[in-house]
C-alpha cells in the first residue's frame, strides 16, 4: 500500500520508518527539509519538501495512489486541512490526523475523520488505524510503556522457532495459546500450525512488529530442520 505522511517529526519519522519496513510504500511530506534527517539512514521512501495542504504537494506525493493518509504536523488546522483534502478530494480511504487539542479532536472525529493525541501510544495507534481494522494492544502496562498484542503469523513462520520470531520482530513472545491451552515458549518452542501468538513489545514498535509478522520469514532464517 502507498501511504502519505505529512509531518517529520518524531512521530512522522518514526511512522513512515515503521509503514517502509513492513513493506508499505511510503512519501514523507514535511515544509522544513532538516526535518527529513530524523528518517532512518535506510528509509527507502521519498522526501516531499513543501506544504502538505498544497494540492500539488500532494500530488508529487502520489496521493492519487495513496492507500492511506496520516497528518502528523505539528499544527491542528494544518493537519484537519490536509486529511479533509485527502479524504474528500482525493478519495483516500484511510485518514487520520494527530491533533493536540482534546476538544478539537471530538469535532473531528464527527466528521469521520479519526485523530489522534500525543505519545506514546501516537505511533501504534496510527500505524494500527492505517493498516487494521481494530484497536492493536490487548493489554498495556499501567505505565503504557509495553503493550501485548496477539500477532497474525504469515504461514511461512511454521516450523520456525520462537526466537526467529523475537530477532525479526525485536518483540517478546509472551505466550501461545495451543489446541486450547496457554504455553509459555522456551528458547527451542517452535511455532506450529494453528497457533495463536502473542508478543510484548515497547510502545512506538507494536504496530511495526504485527506487520513484519505477518511477512515470510527473511532469508536469514532457514526451516528447522536446518538449524
């Protein structure tokens, strides 16, 4: 899927980092070029320099192919604008927009478009409202710092072992419910067909690791039989 974020900040940065490693593809639109050094030295996606309400901003960003759409400025009006644009110009099915003011947020929301507060649950939840459908975390840490999330394995992971998991996804599997029954995984577990997987990770990396789980393995990971 091609997705547009408008806004490199930290949030940005560490959104459009995220979206590219699990295969998306990824146009990062910011009015200030020195914002772009916050991306990743290997962030494979384009660098938009401009206004992310300017229409043909938008359109150097390709948000005519756009699958989805995230507005993660650092200005409220400038992200309502650009997400409304996205949404009712360019037909863009998935549009959330951060806003820092809670009761601007409300009225936003009653338009139809989702928004977003502030960290640390701003990168999960965006990552989570451009690519699921449903809420990402099952339970969060009082402190919201970790979250566990139950992680849709591609099949390909079959036969693998948990820690091949753990070293692509830099999440902890936290348990496996098998043929009905909780297990807590050992370093030599390996994952079976029919297994429900859910993995801990530190907020800011939920969302990025359910998308490298749902991706074969890498070529670094043979079958187990060859371990």
């Amino acid at each position: 899927m091609r997705v547009v974020v408008m806004g490199c900040g930290r949030v940005g940065a560490g959104l459009a980092d995220g979206l590219a490693r699990v295969g998306h593809e990824v146009a990062v639109i910011d009015r200030d070029e020195s914002a772009f050094a916050r991306l990743s030295a290997d962030f494979p996606g384009e660098r938009i320099l401009g206004m992310g309400f300017d229409r043909d901003v938008l359109l150097k960003a390709g948000i005519e192919d756009a699958g989805a759409f995230a507005a993660v400025s650092s200005g409220d009006n400038s992200n309502i604008i650009s997400a409304r644009l996205a949404r009712e110009t360019f037909g863009v099915q998935r549009v959330v927009a951060r806003i820092y003011d809670a009761k601007r947020a409300a009225v936003y929301e009653r338009l139809g478009i989702p928004t977003v507060a502030t960290v640390p649950w701003t990168t999960d939840r965006l990552l989570s409202l451009l690519t699921r459908e449903s809420e990402t975390a099952k339970w969060r840490d009082p402190t919201g710092t970790v979250a566990v999330v139950e992680v849709l394995l591609h099949e390909d992971w079959i036969g693998h072992r948990i820690t091949d998991l753990e070293q692509a996804t830099g999440a902890r599997v936290a348990f496996v419910i098998r043929f009905g029954t909780g297990l807590l995984p050992e370093a030599r577990t390996v994952i079976q067909d029919g297994d429900e997987v859910y993995v801990a990770a530190v907020s800011g990396h939920v969302g990025e690791a359910i998308g490298i789980a749902a991706l074969p393995p890498g070529d670094d990971f043979d079958d187990e039989s060859g371990r």
